[in-house]
C-alpha cells in the first residue's frame, strides 16, 4: 500500500451489517452471495455461500484462501472495482470500500462475492 493511503476499520464509518444490505440490493437479483472484508482482509459478515463454493472449499480449502488473498491484493493495488474468475471458473465481484475526505484517503475493506 503507498503512503498516501492509511487503513481503517469499516465499522468507523457503517457498520458491517449496513455495507452487506446495501450490496444485497445490487446484487441478489443475480443470484450473488456477498462478503464483507474488514481492513486486513478477514471475512468480517456474509449472507451465505453458494453451493458450488461450498463444495470447492470443501476439498481445496488452500486454494480458496490464497484466490481470496490475491483478490484482496488486487483491490489494495487498483482502488476500482474489478471482476476476478477465480481458479474454480466462479466469477467474482470485488469492490475496494474506500473512504476519501478532503485530505485523506482510507481503506476500510473489501466487499465482494
């Protein structure tokens, strides 16, 4: 991460509970889970996973993790939302939550799913 952007924790500015309802409504039409990842890339809240994840993290546990890492990594990097396919073939939205004011620029987490 660069010096001119400082971590914080989401929970400072909404709480957790609050980003996920706002993203069910951008997404559950399309049959999407969401997740919401706090500042150091722990899963913070989730609405549920989908039966082919479920399966896939049930035998490749690694794999899963070190994708999710890499997602993390890249929404740190590009500061954009993005698309990801992960190693599975399951498409994923990944959108950086970041918080500007007047002189500062936060990373509170990721949302994705």
């Amino acid at each position: 991460m660069d010096g001119n952007m400082e971590k914080r924790n989401l929970e400072e500015f909404i709480p957790y509970t609050d980003t996920l309802r706002l993203l069910q409504r951008f997404f559950s039409h399309l049959g999407c889970s969401a997740g919401i990842f706090d500042e150091n890339g722990k899963l913070k809240v989730f609405d549920y996973i989908t039966p082919f994840c479920k399966l896939i993290y049930s035998k490749v546990p690694e794999r899963c993790e070190a994708d999710r890492r890499l997602r993390f990594r890249k929404a740190l990097k590009l500061r954009k939302p993005f698309l990801h396919r992960c190693f599975a073939g399951k498409l994923n939205f990944v959108i950086p939550l970041i918080y500007k004011d007047n002189k500062n620029v936060y990373f509170l987490g990721v949302a994705g799913g």
